[in-house]
C-alpha cells in the first residue's frame, strides 16, 4: 500500500515539491453532519453529502420567508430577495454576470428549455457538435431537437487508450453550419478534463453557441467563464453539497433578447425568459450557503466571496489531487483492477472494472462493508469501449470529506471479492 504524503503531485506530472495547503480535512469533515451514519462516501454523483448550514438553510427557509415574489408585502420582498442573491452567489462561483444566470430544478431541465429555445434554428442544413464523454444532460436535449429539425449532429470522440478529448477535433467538426457546441468540462466517470479553448475558439469563428457543462468540474475546480470562453456554463448545486438545485450561467446576458422565450409569462426579461414555472425558494437559499460553504472551506481564507473560493478551492484541489494520487495507485495495486482512462490532467474521479466480477456485485460487496460507490452509470464512453459486455464499471469520486483512510477501506473490499 502506498503512502499518503503531503508532498505527492498529480497524476501523469513531474514530481516537484508541492506546498501544504490550508485545507484541513478534519475541520472540514466535522461541517456534515451527514458523515456520523458510518458510511464512506464515494459517490458524490449521486449528490455530495450536505453540509449542516446548507440544510439549516433550507429548513429556515422553509420556516420564515417562502412567499410568492410578485406580492407587495414584506414576505415577497424577502423572497425577491433570495432570488438575486442566489443569482449573485452563482455568479461568484463562475466569475460571470448575476444579471446573466438563469435558476431551475435540475440541469436536464434548464438545458433542455436551452434546447428548446434554439430548436427554431436547429433544423435541416444546421449542425450540432457534441462530445461522446458528456453526459446524457448535455447531450439528449441536442439529439433531440436536432432529430425533430432535420438537424445533424457530430461527434468529439475520446481516446480509448487515455480517456483524453484531442481539442483539434472541434477546428474539424465545426462548419459554417455548427450553431450549438456542447461539450463537458470534465468527465463524470473518468474524471477527463477537457480543455474547451479549442472548442471555443471553433464555436467563435462561426458564430456558435458553446454550452459548457461544468457541473462535475464544479466541486473540484475553480471556474471562470472568462476563462474558458464559454458562452453558457451549467452548474449543479447538488454535485458540491448543494439542494436539488442547478444554474446556466451566461457569458453575455444580451443574448437573452435574441433567444425565444420559454417562461409562460409573456413579460419576463432577462434570464427569467428562460425560467419555467416558479422557483422553489427554500432550495436557493441552500444554494447561496452551500456556495459560502465552498468558499469558507479554508477558513483562513479572506476577501469578497470571490476572492474566498479562489483560495479555498486552490487548497482543496491540492488536498485532492494527492488523494487521487493515492487512490489510483492503490488501485493499480489491487488484484484484478483495471482502471479505465489515464488522462493527465483529470479531476478525481475513477472508474475501474474487476474482469470475472460484474460492477453490480463488486457495489454490493463495497456497500456490505459500508462503502458507497456507483456501478453501471450510463454511458456512451462505456457503451463504445465494450464496458458493459465486461460487466460493467464501478464509478468513485471523491468529495472534501475524503481521507485515506477511506481509500484503504475501498480497497481492503475490492480485495475480499478474490
């Protein structure tokens, strides 16, 4: 078994010295409350353990101000409020404009009400381009619209040696007739980090829309969508702590006006265009604290709340990495392991296959030794490789409350298999 060291590096780069973050796992372990049933969490896919002030938000919420925001009263005005604030909270969290994010249940429904606001323009003789790694989320809102229009789509595909997206694939799908890219920014199976500059830049130069699905990069990375040149950025709360609650954030809030509304009230402006029904109130206020929480998870940390999440998640992604270190060299030592994907630059997230155990056993023996961990996640990656005539792969994640001793516990069960 290897040894956790403060001093371990990133899959797949140099080893060179590496600073000692603030993060303090410990602390940090003891804000979920959660974590006192036992178990070892592996499956922040699933939704991430909630942290005590996220739900004491809610549960206040609940309790004192959840009214309808089109009233005159104080209550209204509160819930007004909450609303702003949230859409203030997301745009910290990815660097964008509050006035430009647009707040719903889930992912799969505010990407789809994006679809269906762009199906006009999506029909015969346009082009979609979609990567085979992304979710099913980010991927059938497009098919769909683009089987009803006549459009075509085309594929980004992934190296099945590696897991790695080569970027000079989108300067070769994207044409003249490309109108939508979307692409995901990390793999929810096997943690490929995708570098988009290429994918925007082809988007760009014909003037089409790239829709970035952050929401697996999110608990682990600090997003700016400056940086990455997306023209939406999609974040689920659920994946960091959050309620059952997800954001679209974009770039230019102009674009707004140009798109067709799918709010049933004929006089929303701006990113209520693209709201359907009413917002659950209570799940935003947990969405602004779980974000607070993402920020304060270095409690040393200073400064506006931007400033704060810069430091806390570079802190927690040092932590993280070098825990990835350990759990994929724990694993490469495990009998009968066979990890899928070796890209260089990935967050840490692992799926692996034991050949002779199907997944779904080899989760059920993690789960009788009080270890969650996901098998069988749907994919078309998995469904190209053969993974599924192979009995599957089991899929882990770390969140902020994972430790080694975890790891080793993950693989002293994956040993008990034979």
């Amino acid at each position: 078994m290897n040894t956790f060291s403060g001093t371990q590096v990133e899959p797949g780069r140099a080893s060179t010295s590496v600073a000692v973050s603030a993060f303090d796992v410990a602390r940090v372990r003891g804000l979920y409350p959660a974590l006192g049933d036992g178990w070892i969490h592996f499956d922040p896919q699933a939704g991430a353990q909630i942290p005590g002030a996220v739900s004491s938000a809610v549960a206040n919420a609940f309790r004192g101000f959840v009214s309808n925001p089109a009233g005159v009263y104080a209550g209204a005005a509160h819930t007004r409020g909450i609303v702003q604030a949230a859409r203030i909270a997301v745009a910290d969290l990815v660097n964008g404009k509050p006035e430009g994010v647009v707040l719903g249940p889930s992912r799969e429904q505010l990407l789809d009400g994006l679809a269906e606001s762009l199906s006009a323009r999506l029909g015969l003789g346009s082009e979609i381009v979609l990567c085979r790694l992304d979710d099913d989320a980010n991927q059938a809102p497009w098919l769909r619209v683009a089987d009803r229009g006549g459009g075509r789509v085309r594929w980004a595909e992934a190296d099945i040696e590696t897991g790695e997206v080569p970027e000079w694939q989108f300067a070769e799908l994207v044409s003249p007739a490309t109108k939508v890219v979307a692409v995901t920014l990390a793999s929810s199976i096997i943690g490929t980090v995708i570098d988009v500059a290429q994918a925007a830049q082809a988007a760009r130069s014909v003037g089409a829309l790239l829709v970035v699905d952050a929401t697996n990069a999110a608990p682990y990375e600090l997003l700016d969508i400056e940086r990455l040149g997306a023209d939406v950025l999609v974040v689920s709360a659920n994946r960091w702590g959050g309620p059952q609650v997800a954001a679209m954030a974009f770039r230019d809030p102009s674009v707004f006006g140009r798109l067709r509304p799918i709010n049933l009230d004929r006089t929303a402006v701006g990113p209520e265009r693209l709201e359907l029904g009413e917002h659950q109130y209570a799940m935003l206020a947990g969405l602004i604290a779980s974000i607070d929480h993402l920020a304060g998870l270095d409690e040393s940390s200073v400064g506006t709340r931007r400033d704060r999440l810069e430091q806390s998640m570079f802190g927690l992604r040092q932590y993280q990495q070098r825990l990835l270190f350990y759990l994929l060299n724990s694993l490469a030592s495990a009998p009968q392991v066979a990890i899928i994907g070796r890209a260089e630059r990935r967050v840490p997230t692992v799926s692996f296959t034991l050949p002779g155990v199907p997944a779904a056993k080899a989760a059920k023996r993690l789960a009788d030794n009080g270890v969650c961990a996901l098998s069988n996640v749907p994919s078309r990656y998995f469904a190209g490789l053969g993974v599924p005539e192979y009995g599957g792969a089991v899929t882990v994640g770390l969140g902020p409350y994972s430790t080694p001793y975890d790891v080793d516990q993950l693989v002293r069960a994956l040993a008990s298999l034979g």
